[in-house]
C-alpha cells in the first residue's frame, strides 16, 4: 500500500533545455520545495458598471518553477547530481570496478528534467515534472557529529502534471559520508586527476564544522517574445563561492590568518566503504581561500570556538578554483 512516505525525486539530463526526458536517477532526498510561480497581472480598465476587477481582464505573462532540495551524501548514485551542481563531469575506471567521478565548474550549465511524486490520502500518486531544472546554488554541509548533507536550488522553466509518472529505482549497498570518516587538510595542493585524489600536506585537526556554498548566479530573467511567457535557458553568471568553518582557537594560525590575508587551500575527504581499490570516497578541493574574519572571543570564560566566514578564489596557477571528486563502484554519472 502506497503511504504518505512513498514521495520521490529523479532527474534526467537534459539534451535541450526544456524538453522532457524520462527521469532515471532517484534521490533518497529529505526535504524538497519544488513549486510554480506565476506573474499574474490584473487588467485595469475602467468600465461602466464594474466595482471588482474583471474576471476576464486577469492573465499570467510569465511563469517559472522550481525550488530546493536536501539530501544526504552518499557514496552511489550521486554522480548525476553532482554534474548537475557542478556543471561538468567525467567518470574514468581506475581499476577492478573502481571509478573516480571528477567535476569541475562549467562555463555553460547543464539542465535536467526533475519529477516528484506527491502520494494523495488514497494512496494515488500524483506526478510534477519540472522541465528546464537548472541548479542556481547548492551548499554542502559538514556539521559536527553530522551526515554530510546537500542541499541545492533549482530554477526552471515549467511544471506539467500530464507527464506519465516515473517508477522509482534505487542504487543498492550506498554508504553514508559523515563526520566520523572526515578529515579535512590545507597547505600545498596536489590537484586530482581522472584516476588519482587530490592531497594536501596539513592536517587541519582543530575544525569542528563547517560548509561549502557555491552561487552559480544565473541570469533567470530571460522572457523575450515569442516564448509564451516562458523563459530562455539562464546564463551562468561569475561564480560566489564561500563557507563558514568553527574552529577550536588552539593556535594562532587561523588568526594569523584573518589579520594577514593568508592564502591557504581546503581539502574535505570523507572516506566509506572498501572498493576494489581504495575506498569510497567523497571530496571537495578549494584551491585558496581567504578569511574573512573573525577573531577570537572570550566566551565568558568557557572554551573558545571561532566562526570563521571565508571565500574562495582562483590562485591565479590553479587549473581550477574548485573540484567535486567521487571515487564509486558506479560506472558512470
């Protein structure tokens, strides 16, 4: 019997923006907003006789969807939506059913089509596709004593309720990345390449939390016309990328830091279950940061966490300011 907990989410990429593909890939998602917009605009003419606005002077001119997901990090079935946060990806075996799934920054975002399903009182489900899905920004969070999380913001073109809905499918044997297998390091950065993780020299064993955010800034507003009120694919804008980490003040480094406009990288790896080669993994390489602040506070005498707010750049030498990297027994995105 269908129940209240049987909703989904899947996507598909698209080859033209805004034209429906079947979705294929299934999230095991924990929240989501997804909904339609529309600009309605009230004709006001004047009229004999009329004290209400007209019924039949109301029109919609222009009309989007879409909205925001959250999801917990898992070691299958993400590739889709990491090129999707992204922009671009690739998947190279390694060896003995080990891939490695590398994303970069696009200069030109993918989209996809994305249907959820809404289970009603008698068990019916009804489905909402979402066609022109385009990810605006999405944040991955590392909380402490957590499950590393993302959370992402669609923008799309349209909804339609006439699509045929999707069975969902799942990846089988996924594990979780979570605070007990992280770790997150600085200092000279190796860049990863389509078979090898990226590394760096330096332990950063004093953070406690923290997050990644990254603002594709697209420029959404493009109704020109001819297209019946709907919007042509976005531009992707210059990239914000920035974080929060909380930091335990033993040392001076972190200060140091923030007065000097010391340049330092990120490197965050989780690490799960054992593949053919190596193991599962999950990580995200910024190839400088700079804090933007804060200093050290008292805390009226108990133990002293400092909230740390930075923001990437490009280093100037990298070959990329940011890479998502995924080693999986998927064979491809």
């Amino acid at each position: 019997m269908t129940t209240f907990q049987d909703c989904s989410l899947g996507l598909s990429k698209e080859s033209t923006y805004g034209t429906s593909v079947t979705p294929a890939r299934f999230l095991e998602f924990t929240s989501e907003t997804f909904d339609y917009a529309k600009n309605v605009v009230q004709g006001e003419g004047l009229r004999v006789g009329s004290r209400v606005n007209r019924s039949g002077r109301r029109v919609v001119t222009t009309s989007d969807a879409g909205g925001d997901f959250e999801m917990e990090c898992l070691s299958k079935g993400m590739g889709l939506v990491w090129e999707q946060c992204m922009g671009t990806g690739t998947s190279t075996l390694v060896s003995a059913s080990t891939y490695q799934q590398v994303f970069t920054l696009a200069d030109t975002m993918p989209s996809a089509t994305w249907q959820k399903g809404i289970p009603r009182y008698d068990g019916t489900v009804d489905p909402y596709t979402f066609t022109g899905g385009m990810v605006d920004s999405f944040e991955l969070e590392f909380g402490n004593g957590e499950i590393a999380k993302l959370k992402a913001t669609v923008d799309a073109r349209d909804v339609t309720t006439a699509t045929a809905y999707a069975t969902p499918s799942y990846s089988s044997a996924a594990n979780l990345f979570h605070f007990a297998n992280g770790s997150l390091s600085t200092g000279t950065v190796t860049a990863p390449t389509t078979t090898t993780l990226a590394s760096s020299v330096t332990s950063l064993g004093n953070v406690r939390s923290g997050n990644i955010k990254v603002a594709h800034n697209l420029g959404t507003s493009r109704y020109n016309y001819g297209a019946a009120g709907k919007k042509a694919k976005p531009a992707t804008g210059r990239r914000d990328i920035t974080g929060t980490l909380t930091v335990e003040y033993d040392s001076a480094t972190f200060r140091d830091a923030v007065l000097n406009e010391t340049a330092m990288s990120l490197v965050l790896t989780f690490s799960a279950g054992v593949l053919g080669v190596g193991n599962e993994t999950l990580q995200v390489v910024l190839s400088e940061i700079k804090l933007d602040g804060k200093l050290p506070t008292t805390n009226g005498g108990d133990e002293v966490t400092v909230d740390l707010e930075y923001t990437a750049l490009d280093n100037l030498t990298a070959t990329q300011p940011m890479w998502v990297v995924t080693r999986t027994a998927d064979t491809a995105l």
